[in-house]
C-alpha cells in the first residue's frame, strides 16, 4: 500500500511530492538507501519520455508520468535525485524519433505532395539532437492482407529536417484514401523509428 502511495505521488505530482516520495521509501524501511537505488530513463511504447525509480535488487519501486520532451524528463530526475543521490542510467541513448507534419488532407491526383519533418535523436545530454544525412522513407498503410506500399524517399538535412516529394495517386483503385506514415531504419548509432499516421484522400 505505501509502495502504491509512493508511486502516485511520483506519476501525479513530481516536483510537489519528490521530497515526501523518497522520504517515504526511507521511513518504510524498503532498502533504498542514499546512494544505492537508480534511475532508468527510457521511452514508453508511445514515445514518451519517462524514468523510473529502481531499487538495488532492480524492483521497480516508481515510474513517473510521461514527458513530450527529454528535457522535460530530466528535470523531473532531477527534482526527485537530490534527494536521494541515485545514478542515473539512460536508456535513451540512440533512440530516435521521427516527426512527420501532417500534410495536405486532400490532394489532387497527379499533383506533387511534400512530406516534411524532422528526424532526432537522444544523446547523453538532456536535449535532442537532429540527425543529419539519414534515410527516410514515406510509406501506405495497407488495410488488407498486402504489406505496405513504398512511396517515396529522402535525407535528412544537417538540421535533420527533410522534404520528400511525391506524385499523388491512388494506390487502390477501389480506394482514393492512404494512410501515409514515415519511417526510418535505424543505423549503427541510431535506432530506428516509425513517425505518426495522417490520412490524405486523392481527388480527380
């Protein structure tokens, strides 16, 4: 029940509670001790930033609420660590995201289309760091049994920005809708990563 209390005061109310949080651990008598627990900073399955509290024996004793942006999640380290002095473990390093704006929703057949975004990636400071000269690829979400279809490719810049142009068409003849999302392979220092989905709908 404390471990409960402990863990809904990190996700809920970080820089309020960070104090009460650990001292509680220390009062419970959980084996936490100055020095000796860690924090692992990783991204969840949504791509959100967070960090979790882990005990010497590695039981998860408390995972925070999910942040848009690393810095965001290393300030909320911060506010719980100076009160406990724990290492800091970045699980992060290496792992990219992919932004792709969202773009025009209806497009006239045989008309140029241009994806644009941005590819980042985490490095050992708090920030993001864009990712120049990588690979990026638009693709179709298939709705059958059929794999995906490629649509078009491009790099990034030295800003990590791309712009990759595409002649619209319709990719099934019973369907004027695509369901278009970018991707990015990943390379020996970057791991891979699949942007968000937005629906275009070609028009003749």
């Amino acid at each position: 029940m404390h471990v409960e209390l402990a863990r809904i005061l990190v996700v809920t109310d970080l820089y309020v509670h960070a104090k009460i949080f650990y001292e509680c651990f220390q009062e419970l008598g959980l084996g936490i001790k100055v020095g000796e627990a860690s924090f692992e900073v990783y991204k969840d399955v949504a791509g959100k930033f967070r960090f979790r509290l882990k005990a010497p024996n590695d039981q998860i004793v408390a995972v925070s609420e999910g942040y848009e942006t690393k810095a965001g999640c290393m300030n909320g380290v911060k506010a719980v660590r100076k009160y406990s002095g724990a290492a800091i473990n970045d699980l992060t390093v290496g792992e990219t995201t992919l932004i792709l704006n969202e773009p025009t929703r209806i497009v006239k057949e045989g008309s140029i289309i241009t994806f644009s975004g941005k590819l980042l990636c985490c490095a050992k400071e708090e920030t993001e760091e864009p990712v120049a000269g990588a690979k990026v690829d638009i693709y179709e979400r298939d709705r059958s049994f059929m794999n995906d279809d490629y649509l078009a490719s491009g790099n990034t810049r030295s800003d990590g920005t791309f712009n990759i142009g595409w002649k619209a068409k319709k990719m099934d003849w019973w369907d004027n809708r695509l369901d278009v999302y970018a991707t990015f392979k990943g390379t020996a220092s970057h791991k891979p990563s699949r942007s968000n989905q937005y629906r275009i709908i070609i028009v003749a």
